[in-house]
C-alpha cells in the first residue's frame, strides 16, 4: 500500500497527529504529569490547527508570518498555563489562598490571562492578515468567475 | 448597592406572579420576533433563500447570528447554574469561545464561504460530499448532525419551557405552546431570513443585558474579592481554577469547546449566508467580544448567587438552573429582569432557530439526496423544506415528552456529535490535500458510533472514563487520529484526485 505522504504539504497535519495522541495519552495515564503534558499539547494542537488552515495562504504568499503569529499565541497560552500549574500546584486545596485581583492566584490567571489575551491575539490578527495574506482582490475576481460559470451551467 | 433580603426563602415558582412589567418585556419581545417572522416569509421565495439567507447578509448580521447561537440556552441559563453548582470549573467552557472564534474563522471561514461561491451549497454534508465526493461521507455526516439537531432541540425547548413559565407564571404545557408558536412562525415561513434578523436582535439584547447584570451582581456582592473571599471561606475549591470539577474535565472541556466550534453546524453554516466573503474581515473580533460580553452575566451571577448562599443570605436553590432567574427577580430592577429574561428566551430562540434550519435541511435535502432522490423544482424543495421544519418541531416535542430517555442520552452528545463529525471532515478536510474518501468515512463512524455508544456506557452502565475526562473530547480525538491515519494509507480524492474546482478552494 503506497503511503499517501508529503512532507511539504503535510507537516502540520502529522505535527496534530502527534499532539491528538500526546493528548490521548496523558487523558489515560492522568496525574499531575497528565494534566501538564494534556494542556501542553492540547495548546500545541490549536496553534497547529490554525497553521492547517492558513497553510494555502501561507504557501501562495511564501510567508512566515502565520509561522510567527502562532508562535506568539504559543508563548501566550504557554506562559499562562505555566503560571496556572506553578499556582495550582503550590496550593490545590485552594485553603488560605494569595489573592491576586480578586481571586485566588491560579483562578486570576484563568480569568485575566487564559480567557481573553490569547482571544484578543488572534481575533485581530485575522483582520490585520486578511487583505494582505489571506484574502486579496485578485481571488476575490477569480472565485466569482468560477461562481458564475456554476450558475451558467 | 441593592438591598440583600434576609434569607429571602420564596424561590421563583410557576404559581408566583411576576411582576408586570416583566412581563410585558418579554411579551413585547416575543410579538417582536414573530412580527419578524411574518416580514420574512414574504422575503423567502426559494431554497437558498430558505436555508442560507440568499447570501444576502453583512458580516455583524453573520458574526451576531454565529455568536448568539453558540450562545445557547445552555450557556444563558445552565451557564450560572454551572458556577453556582461547581465554581469556577465552569470557567473552563465559559472562557473559550472568545478564542474558538478566531480559531474557526482561521480553519473555515475562507473555505465554507468559497464552497458556497463554487459549489451550489446549502448545508454542512453538501460541503462534505463535494470535498469527498461520497454519499457514504453524507450519510454519516447527515444522520450525526440529525442526531445532534434532535438532541439539541430538545433541551433546547425545555428551556424555553422552563424560562416561560419562570416569566409568565403558567404551566409548563402552555409555556412551552407559546415558545413553539412563536419558533414555529418564523422558522417554518422565513427560514434563515428571519433566523439572521431575530439573531441580531436576540444578540444585541444578549451582550447588553449580560453587561448591565454583571455590574448588578458585581455591586450586589461587593465585588469579586469580597465574593470569592466569602466562598472560599466556606468551600475553598469552589473558588480554586477547576472549582469542583475534576482537572481533566476542566482541560478537556477546553481543547473540546475550543477546537470543537470549528465542527458546531450553527455556526459554520453561517459562513454560507454572507453576501460578500470580503466581509469575514472583521467577522471574528465582533463574534468573540460579543460572546465575551454575554458571557459575564454568568460567571458574576452564578458563582455570585453561591456567594450569597454559603454565607446565609440566601435561601439554597432547589434547582442550580435557577440561579440566573431568581437573582434577576430578587436583585435587579423589573426593567432589567425582564430585558435580560427576553434576552435568555433569545438565547434559546437563536439556537433554536439554527438547528430546526439545519434539522429541516438534513430531512428534506440531505438524506433524500444521499438516497438518490432530485426535486422536480426549487418552488417544490422549498415547500418540503417548510413541511420538515414543522415536522422536526413536532417530532422534537414529542421526544422531550415521550421518549425522555432518549433526549437524556443524546443531550449529553449534542456538542460532540458535532465536534467529532465535523471538525476532522471539514476543518481538515477543506486544508489539506492528503485527507481521503476512507479517512473521512472512518472518522465519521468513529464520531456517530464512538459518540453513541459511549453515550450509553456513561447513561445506563454508569462508565466513565479514568481521571474525569469528557469522553466527547475523547470521540473529537480518535476521530482525528483516526482520519489522519487513514488518509495517510489511503489515497481516494486526495491530492491530484481532487475536482479542479474543490482544489482551488483549499489552495486558496
């Protein structure tokens, strides 16, 4: 049976093949080990899931700039499950807790850091990149033209 | 600051009478929507403008109507009772949709709005089968999504049952024949058309409500220190990072709710409906900050409610659901009790809305499709399309009713089916172009049959999987190993085997 591979066109794909199964594998074996090396790869799995998407792009403008706006939600989400861990770990009863704004050290870092930074990252990302990178006037010409040859037939 | 009343005892109940002008917001709403309805169906002359607007819409309508049906009744309602019951575990679904949104937008956005420029494209299976050419891909793809809609739907009507009869004081019965008359007039005659317009309304009152309540409930209880100070003097892990969850929950949860928005049909089905894909520019940042706004109400309200609760001042709920009504009621003026209760039967409504479209579209256009079947004319699609719209209200009645077993076990799948159909069909399928006709059709077996019959396990032989994982996070994973895997041995419409038309959409 001859492998279907490419390496060019298919390295995320089999880079989130390996997170899903890091993934899998930590949901079994659990533990504290589990639960970092779960949110390491789950995290790895979502900046890869984006490059699967944009990998079109990223080929047709020959480009890294999707290479480093992942790499940038990767030291985001990084640097806040690290400190989630550190803080979590230090006190898991949650009994006496450090407050930091409001919470309990390891609750502010889900609320202040995990919840909105990472989505403000990359939700105006996709607006900055569009009209350069992901959506130009040209394919806008194109696909319209494919559009109407479907209605023509 | 409002008064806090002593151990006020009286919990909301359907014989209590609501204050009026509660009342008359949420009437005035609801004659609003059908008013809405009855416009629509004048607009809707035929199946694409039925099922995905025509193609007429700007990118707030879209990216409000992607947000407030992912914001469901699930969220507007479960989603206080969650933080009431667990704490701040619930955080760990409460705080991903701000991030899914742009993840979504990344993976699909582009590609489901270039399907539909390319393709004559509806629904969620006609992107599969065009991808994969395949009925079998079809097939899977339509009856997990039928399976989801059902499941969704009927919770999703108990809801609005529930807030209903909260509001008007009446027996769950009639509550829930005034939401379904309500659903029923504009979704059977204005299809998406009126969907899209009542989303944007519903969204508009969803952000704005969530925002007044959680700086109510904010003052309410002094404030995020004081409240997580009082909780956690009395149940310290309520206030901690997973609540009282377990951590695996929580962290499956997130990679569950985060990857798996990309797969939910309400949502990507959306993308088809935008009158120009130049538009998506600006789709996710207005989708994501809409949802974080709605979403505060629930994490200040719910985890609030507890606050006061633990610390005497409050009688303890029956029923954690109750959470977001009795706060509204006791603690928040009329005006805003009844904006914000208008805004949780929106909440319901829009995702509603989506699935008994997406429901109609699998039983009129989908499975006959895969079976063969062709409409002689778009006039007689539309009108089958209206006739399984009623129909599949009707039916998702009767289950709630009748088979409530079965409501209980798929209601648990609903998100799941979703993720685990769609994200690896789609959302790699549509990006690369090693993914095969095999991979597609082994990962959808995976989704349907993993989802189900674990879905038994947990309900009737009381399974679980070790350390309190979600086991839809576990169906989502296995099905996208398992559509990798298989592609990458396999080779049918992958690569050069690929139509030239489908092949230019993922090179896009």
């Amino acid at each position: 049976m001859a492998l279907n591979f490419n390496p060019s066109e298919d390295k995320y794909v089999v880079g989130g093949l390996v997170a899903a199964v890091a993934m899998l594998v930590a949901m079994y074996f659990g533990g504290q080990a589990g639960q970092i090396v779960f949110s390491a790869s789950a995290v790895a799995f979502i900046g890869l899931y984006v490059l699967i998407g944009v990998q079109s792009s990223e080929r047709r403008h020959d480009t890294n700039v999707f290479k480093l706006m992942i790499a940038g939600l990767w030291l985001i989400l990084g640097v806040a499950f690290a400190l989630l861990w550190h803080f979590h770990f230090q006190n898991p009863a949650y009994t006496d807790p450090t407050y930091w704004l409001g919470f309990p050290r390891a609750t502010a870092v889900v609320v202040y850091l995990l919840w909105m930074p990472p989505a403000l990252y990359l939700m105006f990302a996709y607006p900055y990149l569009f009209s350069t990178y992901i959506w130009d006037e040209e394919q806008v010409a194109e696909f319209r033209a494919m559009g109407s040859d479907e209605e023509g037939k | 600051m409002i008064a806090i009343p002593e151990a006020v005892l009286a919990q909301v109940s359907t014989t209590e009478t609501m204050n009026p002008l509660i009342v008359g917001v949420v009437a005035v709403y609801l004659l609003g929507i059908a008013a809405i309805g009855v416009w629509a169906t004048g607009q809707t002359e035929s199946t694409s403008d039925f099922l995905i607007a025509g193609k007429r819409f700007g990118i707030w309508a879209v990216a409000f109507a992607a947000f407030a049906s992912i914001m469901s009744g699930f969220g507007f309602i479960g989603g206080p009772g969650l933080f009431y019951d667990g704490g701040y575990g619930f955080l760990w679904i409460a705080i991903v949709a701000p991030l899914a949104f742009p993840v979504s937008w990344f993976v699909l956005g582009k590609k489901m709005r270039l399907m539909a420029e390319v393709r004559e494209i509806f629904t969620i299976p006609d992107a599969a089968v065009a991808r994969f050419d395949s009925e079998a891909v079809r097939l899977l793809v339509s009856v997990s999504v039928l399976l989801g809609v059902i499941s969704y739907l009927g919770v999703q009507f108990l809801a609005i049952a529930f807030v209903l009869q909260t509001v008007l004081g009446v027996s769950e019965v009639t509550a829930l024949a005034i939401g379904l008359v309500v659903i029923s007039i504009y979704t059977i005659g204005g299809g998406m058309i009126a969907g899209i317009f009542t989303d944007l309304i519903q969204g508009g009152i969803m952000v704005i409500g969530s925002v007044v309540v959680f700086l109510l409930a904010l003052d309410t209880v002094n404030g995020f220190s004081a409240m997580n100070r009082e909780l956690s003097s009395q149940i310290p892990e309520l206030a901690g990072a997973f609540g009282a969850f377990p951590i695996m929950l929580g962290l499956t949860w997130y990679f569950l709710f985060l990857v798996g928005n990309s797969g939910q049909p309400h949502m990507a089905h959306k993308l088809y409906m935008l009158r120009d894909p130049k538009l998506l520019k600006w789709g996710a940042p207005i989708a994501a900050l809409s949802y974080f706004a709605a979403s505060l109400m629930m994490l200040a309200l719910g985890v609030g409610m507890r606050s006061l609760v633990e610390t005497g001042q409050f009688a303890e709920l029956a029923n954690p659901d109750n959470a977001a009504p009795i706060f509204l009621v006791e603690f928040t003026p009329a005006i805003v009790a009844g904006v914000v209760l208008a805004a949780a039967v929106g909440a319901v409504m829009s995702t509603s809305d989506a699935f008994i479209n997406i429901g109609a579209a699998n039983l009129a256009r989908d499975i006959p499709e895969s079976l063969g079947f062709e409409y002689a004319s778009d006039r007689q699609e539309l009108r089958a399309h209206r006739v399984a719209t009623a129909l599949i209200i009707l039916v998702s009645v009767l289950l709630v009713y009748y088979v409530e077993i079965l409501v209980g076990l798929l209601g648990v799948v609903g998100w799941g089916l979703f993720a685990a159909a769609i994200v690896p069909l789609l959302g790699i399928g549509l990006n690369w172009k090693g993914a095969t006709t095999e991979g597609a059709i082994a990962a959808g077996v995976v989704a349907l049959f993993g989802n189900l019959g674990l879905a038994i396990a947990v309900q009737f032989y009381g399974f679980s999987l070790p350390h309190g994982s979600a086991t839809e996070a576990l169906t989502l994973l296995v099905a996208i190993v398992v559509m990798i895997a298989v592609s990458l041995v396999t080779n049918t419409k992958a690569r050069d085997d690929i139509d030239d038309d489908i092949e230019r959409v993922i090179d896009s």
